[in-house]
C-alpha cells in the first residue's frame, strides 16, 4: 500500500502565458489543444498536459502509451499509475502506486436531471436517489463514480460501469475480474471520485504556478458519501 495524490490546478492563470507553458508540452497534446474550439477547453487540456509533464515528467510523445479505448498509461507499465479528468475551471491528476481513474465533474444544477438518471442509474440507485433530500448531486455522484470506475478499467462507460450499484459500495467491489475501492469527495462545488485497486493513503492538494515552480498546497475535501476509500 501507497499514497495516492490527487492533484488539482486553476487553468485560467495559464492564459496569461500561453507560449511558455506550450514549451512544456509534448506534440500529440499540442495538437490535441489546437483541435478545440473553445478557450476554455484549450484551457483545460493544457492544464492537463502540464500537470503531467511537471509531476511524471511525460515531455515527448512516446513517454505515453494510448490504449485501445483512449486511456493513456506511462510506457513504464509497472507505474505509477495515473488518471486525469478536467471541467470548469479545473484539471486535475491522480497518481498511485495501483490501477486508478479519477473523475472531476462541477456541480451543474442546469442539466435535466431527470433525463440524464435514466442512463446512468440502476433501478436500486433510482430507489435510493427518490429519498435522497437533493436528487441531483445523488445522481452527479452516482455518474462520477462510475466514470471513475469505467477509466480506471480503461473500457469506457459503455464497458458495464452503468449496471453496477455504486452508491452503496462501502466495501470493495469486483468489476472486470478486479477489487475496487471507491471515494467520493466535494471540493467546493466540485465533485471528486476515485476508483482504485489497492486502496493506500489519499492526500489532496491545490497546484499554484504550474508553469515555473508548482507548489502544492494541501486540501481537504467533504465527504458526504461515505464509501470504501
């Protein structure tokens, strides 16, 4: 058992010197940024790209590998593992000693509920969301958790992350053959979820100056949703 880091940088401060961070930046990632029309997904991936490039040294395109469903792994395969996620005005980076996936998603009270539960929640967690007190973070918990889950596996959503009952899942579950661990956690208004295959220590922390000479600086995230991890 390790120590897992979840790591987590504002992208709007990079705005302000974009040519420079580019430096950092291997060229798949570049040409990812470029392909987005939007600042703010430029943004987002570029945070991505540098968080990866500062804290596991990933400069060059061959430094990844890039499985068949998209999750990318270091070419050393024994580790550490990684995963990222990205929304709002975040991009954050998990690494660990075991297989993991992380899922960042902000609170969006204007989706359509109602629509979207339908697709991602089994008719036990439905159950369960009907006597939850606020039916949308139940269900934005629910969907972190399985994204979660769905990386970490590498098969996507569409893999059977959406059958499992996750909300429920204080003690280890099996999926493709392996254990996870499962965490959920709120920073701010922010959700945070975590599947992974040996659970360890967990240490959260804001990254400043991602460019020059990152600093971390500790977090301590709510749980509301009390589960293995």
């Amino acid at each position: 058992m390790g120590t897992i880091k979840v790591l987590l940088a504002r992208v709007a401060p990079l705005a302000k010197d974009l040519s420079r961070a580019r430096l950092y930046l291997p060229a798949y990632r570049l040409e990812k940024i470029d392909r987005y029309k939007k600042e703010g997904d430029k943004l987002r991936s570029l945070a991505a790209g540098l968080l990866l490039a500062r804290f596991l040294g990933v400069r060059q395109d061959e430094d990844l590998i890039i499985e068949p469903y998209g999750k990318p792994v270091l070419r050393a395969k024994t580790g550490p593992f990684f995963s990222l996620s990205h929304s709002g005005d975040y991009a954050a980076l998990a690494i660990g000693p075991s297989p993991l996936g992380l899922d960042l998603e902000r609170d969006r009270p204007d989706l359509k509920w109602p629509i979207i539960v339908a697709q991602i929640l089994t008719p036990f967690e439905l159950h369960l969301m009907s006597t939850y007190p606020n039916p949308p973070k139940f269900a934005l918990a629910a969907f972190t958790l399985k994204e979660s889950l769905a990386k970490a596996t590498g098969a996507g959503l569409s893999g059977g992350a959406l059958t499992l009952n996750v909300m429920t899942a204080t003690d280890p579950i099996f999926f493709k053959g392996q254990k996870w661990s499962l965490g959920h956690y709120l920073v701010g208004d922010y959700n945070l979820a975590l599947s992974v295959q040996e659970p360890g220590g967990l240490q959260f922390f804001e990254v400043q100056d991602l460019i020059d000479n990152p600093l971390l600086t500790p977090l301590t995230p709510q749980i509301i949703f009390p589960l293995a991890l």
